[in-house]
C-alpha cells in the first residue's frame, strides 16, 4: 500500500506541529536508565506486560513522541473467542520548574460485532503515593472514530502513570478488534494541551497515524 508523504506531514502538523518527532522500540523504552523528553516533559522507567491468548509481540509495537506526550502503536487485534491484555507503566516528569495540570487519553480502531476494546489508568503522586485526580478510561472505537478523554488536577511535578489496555474479540462469529493507535498527552502549569482526537485536525491525525501504521504492518 502506498502512502502519500503529504498525508503523513498532515499528521505530524495536526498532532503537534513538530517534524522532529522520534519513534522508539519498546526494547529501548524499558532499557535501565533510558529517558526520552518532549518539551518539559521527561518521561522513563518504562514496564510493558503482554498477556492473553492474542497477546502482541511487544517487538511489534513502538511509541512516537507528539506534542505534549507520546502515542502507542501497534496491531491489539483479536477475533472471536479471543482476547489480550497489555499493562503500561512509566514515569512523566515536568523540568524547568513546570508542574503538570492535565492528562488526556484517546485510543483508535474499530470494534465490531460484539468486539470491544478499554483502556483505564491511574497517576500517582511519588512525593507522597497519593492518587492523583479520578483516572481516566476510554472505551469502544466505531468504525475506528477516536475515542477520547480528559481531566485536571492540582499542578504536580511527576506522575506514577499506571494504564491497562484491554480488548476482546467477543463472542460472535463476525466480531473483530483492532486498537492500533493509544494516545497519551499532559500540559503544563494550566495552558490547554492537545487533547487527543479533538476537532477535525485531531480526528485526521489520528486517522492518518493509524493508516501508516497498518501500511507499515502490510
């Protein structure tokens, strides 16, 4: 399948504006020591824990750095009668005397036919291992339509991030799930950030994110 680099400029100028997004192995990400920044957001101690029967190859995936955070991608698919599960922890904190006021999530890819797909995370204080807000969850994914989220809290200078991706094939002959794009972004001492998927810039960049990544997979 071919790609038009005009479509994949269009998602790195919807998605943030910046052509100097970097893209990393999740082998890279859960190396010791191994931190990546965007902006004055530095972000570490990476864990990832596939389980299920439709478990993915985590050499598989990799996550590419947006304005504001990061976007997970990859092929959590599944057809009837199966499922997987994959548990992500890391590390976001603000530098240069920021603190972080905001969280958003989206999650892209259709779920049909009794499919289903969940993703839900915590943040946690590590000043004093308080929870920070209400946490977040996002569900569905009609026709791949980018489903979203959002919340404020009081302004903190790192997060304990704890996300649970989940999906299932369902029970029905024709049921099929396929989450490709996981997307994760915080802003700064109050100024809005992107929240993911929002508007129709937010929509196509999710959706060109999500067709180049299917295309690499072809």
């Amino acid at each position: 399948m071919r790609i038009s680099w005009l479509a994949v400029l269009a998602a790195t100028v919807a998605l943030g504006g910046s052509a100097h997004a970097a893209t990393y192995t999740i082998a890279q990400l859960t190396t010791p020591g191994f931190t990546f920044s965007v902006g004055d957001l530095t972000f570490s101690n990476f864990t990832f824990t596939a389980t299920g029967p439709n478990a993915p190859n985590l050499a598989n995936l990799d996550v590419t750095t947006i304005a504001g955070g990061f976007y997970i991608a990859g092929s959590l698919s599944a057809g009837q009668g199966g499922f997987g599960d994959l548990a992500v922890t890391y590390d976001v904190t603000a530098t240069g005397g920021a603190r972080i006021t905001d969280a958003s999530l989206a999650g892209t890819g259709p779920a049909v036919n009794g499919a289903n797909w969940n993703i839900g995370e915590t943040y946690i204080n590590p000043a004093n291992g308080h929870q920070v807000g209400n946490g977040l969850t996002v569900a569905g994914g009609i026709s791949g339509i980018p489903q979203t989220a959002g919340e404020n809290f009081a302004g903190v200078t790192s997060l304990d991030v704890n996300k649970d991706i989940g999906w299932s094939g369902g029970s029905n002959a024709n049921g099929y799930v396929d989450l490709s794009i996981v997307d994760q972004t915080f802003s700064l001492n109050g100024a809005p950030g992107p929240v993911p998927g929002t508007g129709l810039a937010g929509l196509a960049a999710l959706a060109l994110a999500s067709l180049y990544t299917r295309a690499r997979r072809a």
